[in-house]
C-alpha cells in the first residue's frame, strides 16, 4: 500500500513542482482532479484529449516522477435538477472517462449526486427521514426515476472507455452517503460501483469506519485519508448535523482534521490492518481540508503518520500456524 495526495490540495504550484515535491517526502501515487470540484489545476483535460502525444507525455511526466496516478476525479452531481449544472457535471464525467482510457487509469472517483423531487424545482434534495411521507415519496422517485437509470447507462459507458471502477465517495448531501445506499446502487447498477472510502464524512455520521470497511469489503476501489474531529463540548449538545460554516471551528459540532488531529496513530494502524484484512492494496489518498492548518502543514504532518501506519511489504508465511 502507498501513501498518496490528491493534488489539487497545491493548486497554487506547477505539476511539475508538485510531483517532485510529494515524492520527496515519501509517497507514491497521486490523485488526479480532471474538473467539477475542486477543478484540475494540474491536468489541462481538453488538451489531452486533443493529442495522444499530449496524454503520453503527460503520463510519462508522472511516471518519470516516480509516481502513478491512483485515480482521477470530478466530483460533481450529474443529477442535479439545475440542468446547466447536471450537464456540466455530466460533460466533466465523460471528458474524464476518455482520458482515463488514454492514460489506462481503471478507475474515477465521483460522486453520486442528488436530483430534486418529482414536483420540480432547481435545489437538491436530500432525503433524511421517511416522514412526512412527501419524503418517502421523493425518495422513491429520486432512485427509480434519476438514480438508477443514470448509473445504469454510465457504468455501460464507463465500460466502453476500459474503467472498471467506479469510486463513489459516500457523502452527506448525496444519495450515496453510506455502506447501505452504496450498495444499494451498486446492486442495482452493477459490480462497477464501489467506493472512494473516505473515513471523515462517517465520522461525523456516527458509523464506525472500520465495520464500514468489512461490509465494503468487495467493493474498496480508493481510499482518502482526511481526519475527523468530533467536538466533545459542542456535538452533545447540538449533534452532528451542523450548517455553521466550516470555518466557524469553535462553534461547531465537528471539523475536519489532518490525519492524527482527529484519531491518533493507533487508529490508522487498525483502519491499515483492516485495509489488508480485506484485501485492498493500492493507496491512501491524502486529502487536506483542515482549516486550522496550512495545507502544507497538513499534509506533511499526514505523511508522516501514514508512512508509519501503513503496511507495505507482502505478509511473511504463517509458519507458526
């Protein structure tokens, strides 16, 4: 398993500067945005797309680094009722999926997105309780009237363009936000969904994201390490469902955190171990949105827990069993 960075995090540099300085410090991979949010800062997508020659040295230039690309992604909501902004979502998705087939990238992170409700309307909608039964109502209408059938058609696309998997961060806000409505589209859509599993948005949901990797455990397409940090003053009295500012630290019921400012050493160990226990060897994706830290801060302090959480040489033979 590497330790990676999802490089939009130094959007203010050069590729060129960023690749160099990430492998100086240890890691591996790197994640690749290609549009939606946060944009690709590092990845001029319809220039690559124009020129194979362009694409090669693009990946040359990575590879050249001593580093791979874990995944490339346009997190977005292709589902929005505002369809300027669906479309633009949609336009993102499909531009990444060709270029993930020239650079032979398997896999994009996305997310699942969110339609509106059968009686129309340019906000999102997203369900969180079955009453009013208006609720239930909308709910049932988002998955069989917009969900599905979308990602239905999407994972036969993604499959023309040789990407396999299809890394759905579960995220509050969206349809997909946790294991059970993962896999729920992933049954109804097909064996390409699965997850960019990001343990922050299941920390302030109350899911233990260790037990939400074992019931995962076949469908792990792409990890993000990014940290969590319950309020223990603010969060038993006003709960975890927080629309303070992020910025509003010391008000809110959680933040997000670098890895080890919200879980210590011994946590990342364990989520390593459990990691490997199910069979996923690929990355730890660094994503940085800790708003008490520069970003540089941040991620080099992340780094260096994860290089000594993660697990890197295959398992010795058993030979006490």
């Amino acid at each position: 398993m590497k330790v990676g960075v999802f490089t939009v995090l130094f959007a203010d540099q050069s590729l060129e500067d960023t690749l160099k300085y990430v492998k100086s410090l240890g890691c591996g991979m790197v994640e690749i945005g290609t549009g939606n949010f946060p944009g690709q800062p590092h990845c001029p997508v319809d220039e690559l797309l124009a020129s194979d020659t362009a694409a090669a040295e693009y990946k040359a230039k990575i590879e050249d680094a001593g580093l791979e690309i874990s995944a490339l992604s346009c997190h977005g909501n292709a589902l929005h009722p505002n369809e300027s902004i669906a479309q633009a979502s949609r336009d993102a998705w499909r531009k990444t999926l060709r270029l993930a087939e020239k650079l032979g990238v398997p896999r994009v992170v996305d997310f699942s997105g969110c339609p509106g409700g059968p009686g129309g309307g340019t906000d999102p909608i997203w369900v969180t309780a079955p009453w009013p039964d208006d609720f239930q109502k909308t709910l049932d209408w988002q998955w069989n009237e917009k969900v599905i059938p979308y990602w239905q058609a999407e994972v036969k696309e993604a499959a023309n363009h040789g990407v396999n998997q299809i890394a759905f961060e579960m995220h509050p806000n969206f349809v997909v936000y946790n294991p059970e409505t993962l896999l729920k589209l992933r049954a109804a859509a097909g064996d390409a969904i699965g997850a960019n599993f990001d343990p922050s948005h299941l920390f302030w949901q109350m899911i233990d994201p260790i037990a939400a990797l074992r019931a995962l455990k076949d469908c792990i397409w792409h990890v993000h390490a990014k940290d969590t940090k319950i309020c223990p003053y603010n969060a038993p009295i006003n709960g975890t469902l927080d629309t303070k500012p992020y910025t509003d630290e010391i008000n809110r019921g959680w933040i997000f955190r670098t890895v080890g400012y919200g879980h210590d050493l011994a946590w990342w160990k364990e989520f390593v171990s459990n990691l490997r226990l199910i069979g996923y060897d690929l990355v730890l994706s660094i994503e940085h949105e800790d708003s008490l830290m520069s970003p540089k801060e941040g991620f080099e302090k992340a780094v260096e827990l994860l290089l000594e959480a993660t697990i890197v040489e295959p398992a010795g033979e058993a030979y006490w069993a």
